[in-house]
C-alpha cells in the first residue's frame, strides 16, 4: 500500500477482472491487471454473451440459479453504464432467448431442462416446431420443439471486453494491462459430438467420435488442456463442446509438435495413458 491508496494485483483479464479491476480503479485503488494473452481475448472473446440464468440452469444449481438471476438482473444498468463510460455500444440485447430441439430426443432432452427450470421459477414457454417457425421463420423446417425465456438476454461479448478495457484505463488502471508478450495459445475446437478426455500425464486427450472411432490427439513434451467453446455452425444455434489448447511461449518454444492418431480397433475405452497404461484413468462417457 502507498498511504491510503492500496494497490491491488486482478489475476485474469477477461470481462470479470476487467469489470473488477475497472470499480477498483474509478474507487481510487492502483490496479494492475496480470493476463498471460491479450486482455479479454481468452474465454471472454471466445464466448457467444449468452446472459442465461434461466435457460442454462442445471439440475444440482437450484442455489446458484438464484445469485446468477440476480446478477442478470443487474445486467441492464451495468451495460449501460459501461457504455456511457466508454463510449461504444456493448449490443445488449433483451428480447429473450429461444433454445430449439432438432429431434424428438433433443425434443425429450429440452423438455425435461424445461420441466425443472419451471420449478425453479424460471418464466419459459414451451413452443411447438410450427409455432418456433412462426417467430424465427429462418429455424430448420423440420425442427420439433423450442422453449422460450424472455428474461435470458445477450450482450456481444467482443465489444464487451474492449469497452472494458478501455474503460479500466480511463479510470487510472494499469498504466497498462499486463501480459506475457511471447505468449501464445494454439487451440483445436471440437465438434459438440466428439466426446473428450484429458489423459492424465497430462500431454494428451482421448477422443471418441459418434461412431465409436478412438483417436488420440497428443501434445508430445507441451501441456495439453481441455477447456470449455462454444459451436456456433449448426442451424439449431450455439452449442457448448470443448477446445483443446496447448500454451507456450515464443521465446522458449520454437516450435510446437502434435499429432492426431486412431487406435486401434478393440482399443477400451479408459482413457488409458498415451504413454503408459494407467488404471486410474476416467471413462469416457458413452
């Protein structure tokens, strides 16, 4: 601390520590910001601003569902504020969200989250294939159901993090974001279907694809990671499915090695080793 001034270190950069650091600064602390990439380019950038309190609640989040509906609650204010601040629209939009089933199965799957969203007290309507045409006339003509909630709202998550930083910077913070600037991400996104495991020594991921077929995607010497992406190709909208990311450094790697490899036929479905077999392995789910 420097008087009565304290300075504060935010771990991460992306819309929560830019948003933390940003009420730090205009309060009068020293902020600095501490991102291994570009600020706000690491999920934040990568996301599709759903604000969802409603339709993305889960079975075993009734207690968190109500601390993200009232942080959603907030959400119009804050927009607002962010852009008076800094000048450039963050494209919040509030005319609700509509989840869609392709499928009788998607259209069982969507109704049973339907079924326990509603005891919670989320405010959806279930709609019918026609009646989802007759609002979005651009959905696929053979799709089966959809669920309406008109208290789940976006935000362009990309014009988000930039009013963000801009805004950190105004308010005295940094006098920079900080950031390794050799750092780099090399990142494989995976199809919604491809179910992925991370092999415990932690240089690979096992994949199985909807046929059965086993792959092995292998980072060699390099950390390999597994994190969350969004699927935004499909007709039925934005989809969660998983990216695998192997970080580095430019000045220390000079060059980055991976390979995609099928197993064998009969190969079981552990995710055993890559380099050895290993009986602790997690399953993959089939």
């Amino acid at each position: 601390m420097s008087g009565s001034r304290p300075h504060v270190a935010v771990i991460g950069g992306g819309v929560i520590g830019l948003a933390i650091g940003w009420r730090l600064a205009a309060a009068g602390c020293s902020v600095d910001i501490f991102e291994r990439g570009a600020a706000g380019h690491g999920a934040s950038w990568a996301a599709a601003g759903m604000l969802a309190a409603g339709i993305e609640a889960e079975p075993g989040e009734a207690l968190l569902y109500a601390l993200n509906r009232l942080s959603q609650g907030m959400w119009p204010g804050f927009a607002a504020e962010v852009e008076a601040a800094s000048g450039i629209a963050v494209g919040y939009r509030d005319e609700g969200t509509m989840a869609v089933a392709l499928t009788r199965d998607d259209a069982a799957q969507l109704r049973f989250h339907y079924d326990f969203q509603r005891s919670l007290g989320v405010e959806l309507e279930w709609l019918s294939g026609t009646e989802a045409r007759r609002r979005e006339p651009h959905l696929h003509p053979g799709l089966a159901a959809a669920v309406f909630s008109p208290r789940d709202h976006q935000v362009d998550n990309r014009r988000l993090v930039t009013a963000l930083r801009r805004v950190f910077l105004d308010a005295g913070g940094g006098p920079q974001v900080r950031a390794a600037q050799d750092a780099f991400a090399l990142r494989f996104h995976l199809h919604p279907t491809v179910k992925a495991t991370r092999l415990s020594d932690g240089h690979g991921v096992m994949l199985m694809l909807p046929n059965k077929e086993v792959w092995t995607f292998s980072g060699h010497e390099d950390q390999v990671e597994l994190e969350d992406s969004v699927y935004l190709a499909g007709s039925e909208g934005p989809r969660r499915t998983a990216q695998i990311v192997i970080r580095g450094h430019a000045r220390t790697a000079s060059r980055v090695q991976w390979s995609l490899q099928q197993a064998p036929a009969g190969t079981p479905t552990s995710a055993g080793s890559s380099r050895r077999a290993r009986e602790d392995e997690p399953r993959l789910p089939l």
